[in-house]
C-alpha cells in the first residue's frame, strides 16, 4: 500500500530539519511549491522596496534585510528562501517583462554562504558567477548582444569569447587553480586579484550591453558567516563589502546595478547591521531588521497555514482521482489543530505532516483524525544547532 490511497503521488511535505535547497531536484526541498496567499504582504513589500513596483526600477533600494524574527532556531523555517526563490522565478521570467509594462530588463540572482566558508568578499564574487550561470543570464547574453559589442563595452576579449561561445565557466575556470563551486584562495592569487574587477566592472558591462539595467542579489544564509564569526571577522567582511558596492571606483558601485537582500534570522541581521552602522554605511544606505529598509517574514495566520497545507497536497494529488475533500486523508479539524500546536511556524507543521501521514499509512488509517493527531509522538527535527565548523581557508 502507498500513498495512492490517499490519492497522493508521494508524501507531499518535507521531512522535518530540511532547509530549502535550491538546487534540489525535490519540489518539497527546492522552493517549488508555494503559497501566494499566504505570502501576498511579503511579496508586495518585495516588489515596492527592491523592484519598486510602485516608481520605477531606478528608485528600489541598494540594500535590505529580509529577516525573521529569533534566532537559530525559530528564525529559521520561516519561509525566506521560498519567498527569494518565489521572487527569483517571477523576475527572470523574461528578466523583468512582469513590471513597468516590460520596458525595464533586470534579473535576480540567489546567493548562499556555505558552512564552514570564511567571510571574504572574493567568495561573494565567485558564488555570484556561479550563480549568474546558473540563472541563465550568461545565455540570455549570448543571444541578447555579441562578442563586438561585448568587447566594445569594455569586456575583456577572451571573457567577451567565452560569453558569446557559451563557455564561461570554462572561462573562469581556465584563470583559477580551483573549480568555480570551490570557495579557497591558496595558492590563487592570479584569479583573486582579478576577481573585483572581472565581477563588479566587466561583468556588470556584459550586462549593461545585455540590455540589463540592474539586478537583485539575493544573499541567502547570512548567518552561516555570522554564526560563527567573530565581531571582528564581520566588521572587516561588511568593510570590504560596503567599499566594493558603494565606494568603489568599479562600474557596479558607480552605476548603482546592484540591489542587495540580505537573508537572516534576527541576531544574525542585528550583528550585520551593528557592524554596518560601525563601518558608516548607515547614513547612506539604513540597514536594520525592522527598518524601512526591510521586509518582516511573518509567521503565518491560520488561514494562511492552511493555504500553506493545502499547496503541498495540491502539488502531489493524484490528477485521476476524484477527490470532493481537499484536506483528504486529513480532517480540516486535526489540520488546524497541527498548525495552533506548532505555533503557526512553517517548517515546524509541515515536517509534523510527514511524520503523521508516513505514521497513518504504515497503520493502514484511511483517515487522519484529530484524535489521531493529538496522540501522535511530538518529535522535534529541526537540526538547527550548529555543530562546530572548523573555518579554515584551503
């Protein structure tokens, strides 16, 4: 027996402590299943603040926060990467044709720090390309513009080359000692030294003559360099990063193209920002949790939580099957209890879901009741806590 008896293709919820995953080819890990409801004032406040929806896209903010609240623990789960990927796709779906009636080319580009990755600002640099890759916006070059004009805009002429003949990561990859996924610097300093300028002036150039006008960055998992950094480590990264972005003589700080989203839980925006403050980045571009320049992932309500259970089973319902209850196998009742009993925290109810349904179908229950449920083991997978990285540069 599987879960078709449920009319379910598969268990449609995420197993608990599983982060969203990008480049998962999982739909309940990589962001693909959704909420718009449950996310519509996140996604207004996106759109106003670093779109600018409501002006122009000349007039979006340099900077932001997209934060929880809490730390760790709580603040993670909450919903921010799925919102970013969310943003992510409706932007790059014709890089911008959603907005402004279509007259303004821009992209949107996510960004994780890796665990045990010191905080350097090269290896912002080098997950960015790799990103930008990823992304397909080296493609959308190599049919939006070509190796003459490309090189007229002040793009080197082997990296020109390699973006006209599709081969940037070959590209890349031919002026360092390491693969481009790789964040180390030993024994690299060719590629190091050439990386602020090959990002931040000729890549944005390709862009320029790509007919992008700019691009959001959306830089996911702050606290992976927060978490375990010490005070100084992230005064010094927040430096180097505020120099290059906004006073630097490169095109990117220069022509304001960039837009960046900080993702973070609470203590990790409130670290950021204290060192931004330090750094005197805040007269020019505020940064704070809570600020203007920030977008609250709130925990969701009721009938959002809902909306948020109803998607996943929407995502994995058997097509050939007839169904007249949408919650089936689940009673309405024990769904709602679920959500109250996890305190409406996303990843908290849903990984409880899949513990339950996993539980209802070894026991051969054709329905899953409040009874059920209120009896069920209160297991916590969060995997949160984290364990202690060596940071070390290779």
């Amino acid at each position: 027996m599987g879960y078709e008896v449920y009319c379910l293709k598969d268990n449609p919820f995420p197993k608990g402590g599983a982060f969203v995953k990008p480049e998962s080819d999982d739909p309940r890990e990589n962001g693909s299943i959704f909420s718009v409801n449950a996310r519509k004032t996140e996604i207004e406040e996106f759109e106003k603040k670093l779109v600018g929806s409501k002006v122009s896209f000349d007039d979006r903010l340099r900077c932001a926060f997209l934060w929880a609240h809490g730390g760790r623990t709580i603040g993670r789960g909450m919903g921010k990467t799925a919102l970013t990927l969310y943003m992510l796709q409706k932007i790059n779906n014709g890089y911008g044709k959603n907005y402004f009636g279509g007259k303004s080319k821009f992209f949107c580009a996510y960004i994780a720090f890796q665990k045990q990755t010191k905080a350097k600002v090269v290896f912002l640099y080098k997950e960015a390309l790799r990103s930008f890759i990823n992304a397909g916006l080296f493609a959308e070059l190599q049919k939006s513009t070509t190796e003459v004009n490309l090189v007229s805009a002040g793009v080197n002429p082997k990296y020109a080359h390699a973006i006209a003949t599709g081969d940037v990561k070959g590209y890349f990859e031919s002026i360092s000692r390491y693969p481009l996924d790789q964040m180390a610097t030993q024994w690299d300093t060719r590629f190091v030294n050439l990386l602020p300028s090959l990002f931040l002036s000729e890549t944005v150039s390709a862009l320029k003559a790509g007919g992008f006008g700019g691009g959001i960055l959306v830089i996911d998992d702050m606290e992976n360099l927060t978490d375990i950094a010490t005070r100084s480590e992230i005064e010094n990264f927040v430096k180097d990063f505020g120099i290059a972005f906004f006073r630097s003589k490169y095109k990117a700080s220069i022509s304001n193209f960039f837009t960046l989203l900080f993702v973070a839980h609470e203590q990790s925006a409130q670290d950021i920002s204290q060192a931004w403050t330090l750094e005197g980045l805040a007269s020019a571009y505020p940064l704070a949790p809570g600020g203007p320049a920030s977008i609250l992932t709130r925990k969701p309500d009721m009938e959002q939580g809902l909306d948020i259970f109803l998607e996943h089973l929407r995502y994995y319902r058997d097509p050939a099957c007839a169904v007249s209850d949408p919650f089936m196998p689940f009673e309405k009742e024990a769904v709602e209890w679920i959500i109250q009993d996890s305190d409406f925290h996303p990843r908290r109810f849903l990984s409880r879901f899949n513990r339950i349904l996993v539980d209802a179908l070894g026991d051969g229950q054709k329905t899953v009741s409040l009874d059920m449920v209120k009896s069920a083991p209160k297991k916590e997978d969060f995997e949160d806590e984290p364990s202690s990285p060596s940071i070390h540069d290779l």
